[in-house]
C-alpha cells in the first residue's frame, strides 16, 4: 500500500512517535537520555521547531511539536535520528539500525485537543507503570507544564498559556487535566490518529486540513462485503 504523503504545516501541532527497531531499547543508560534531550534540543533551536511536551520512555519516544516551516519537523528528526544512532552504536559496539523506519506523526486541533495529547504523553510511564505519578519520570515534559519548572527544551503552547496569568496558576489548572482516567475512547482516537498519520481533532478541523493540504484526513471506511459467487 501506498503511504500517504506526511501532514505538516507550519503553525501547527504535530504528535510524534518514534519507536526501537522490533520495540527493542533505545536508551540503555542515563547517558543516553541525555544525550538525546542535548541533540533534540540543538535541532529543535536549528529548524525552528517549538517543543511542548515530550517523554523519553526505554524503546520509544513520544514528541508534541510546533514547527515554523513546513519541513521542520522532518529535519529535526531525520539530523537527531542519525546522529543518536552513531551515538549508540559507538558506546555499545554495534551496528545496524535503531529506530523502527520513519516516525509517525499526525497534525493537531490545538483548540479541542492539545492538552489531551499532552496527557496523553506525559502519562506514558504511569500506564508502563514506571511510575506511580507522573511528576515522579525525570525523562518527561510533566514538571515543565505541571510544576512550572524550567527546561531549555520547553516552549510552552499558547493554549497551555491561556490556563492562567502566572505560571503557578497555569501549572495548577494544567494538573486539573490529569485528575481522573482518560477514557479509552480517547485513548484509542490519539493512537490511531498518529500511528496512521491521520489529522486528531473534530470534523470542522479534518476539513480545514484537507482543504488546506488536498490530503485526506480520516481513514477510509470499509465497503460491504463482495457477496460469494455461487
């Protein structure tokens, strides 16, 4: 099958997963981590690109984007990608790849959507159950947006900035949002949404995009079943 050219527009919040190759870890020491949080970085202030959340999980990576060009984000990670895989086959003697072919990504409605997602991220280690809260991770976007705490790598979304007129205020309200499960449903729609490279937001939105981009936004739907020939 075909795969569908990537939605990327400038201005607009991109979900990101990148994944170990056959799910194996990615990151086998704190080093590593950090050493991947210094490049992300470096290309984040290089191709223009704002990070709002992120989490840094053993196989896997989950970044929340904003790029101001639209071939941003590809950059960043196509430049991080390569060199974290120099980086890691040096320290461990190997050789082949690490990541699981390209990243995944989907375009987000920011207005309905982007704090969700950003949940969404931020609780990866507590459903992995890493952790029991998720200000307890040290490899994650949550003591920026739920504690105030600085970090080079943040820029904080506009929605994120209209919770409140300080950053108590806004960090307070942002940990509102995690009180509670997030139901399945939601689950399920920003899993799909960004495993098959499909637009998350409401109808309104799909539509924007499509017009915008002359690529569909939603999967197509099953057609009925070819009756048997007898």
């Amino acid at each position: 099958m075909t795969r569908l050219p990537r939605i990327c527009l400038p201005g607009m919040p991109q979900h990101v997963i990148q994944r170990g190759n056959n799910r194996q870890a990615c990151f086998a020491s704190e080093k590593d981590f950090a050493a991947y949080a210094r490049w992300l970085r470096e290309y984040a202030e290089r191709y223009r690109v704002e990070l709002h959340a992120w989490v840094f999980m053993t196989n896997h990576v989950h970044l929340l984007m904003t790029p101001e060009t639209g071939n941003g984000i590809s950059k960043l990670m196509q430049s991080l990608g390569r060199r974290y895989v120099r980086y890691f086959n040096y320290t461990y003697a190997r050789t082949g790849t690490l990541w699981e072919g390209r990243f995944k990504s989907c375009i987000i409605d920011a207005e309905n959507y982007l704090l969700q997602c950003q949940r969404y991220i931020e609780m990866n280690p507590v459903r992995a159950s890493m952790v029991e809260s998720p200000d307890e991770y040290k490899w994650s976007s949550y003591r920026c947006n739920g504690l105030a705490q600085a970090s080079c790598l943040w820029t904080p979304h506009p929605v994120y900035q209209a919770l409140g007129d300080t950053k108590e205020i806004r960090a307070k309200h942002y940990r509102a949002v995690f009180r509670g499960h997030i139901e399945e449903a939601l689950l399920k729609e920003i899993r799909c949404s960004v495993n098959q490279g499909m637009a998350l937001g409401n109808e309104r939105f799909k539509a924007e995009v499509e017009a915008l981009t002359g690529r569909r936004t939603t999967r197509l739907k099953r057609g009925p079943k070819p009756k048997a020939v007898m």
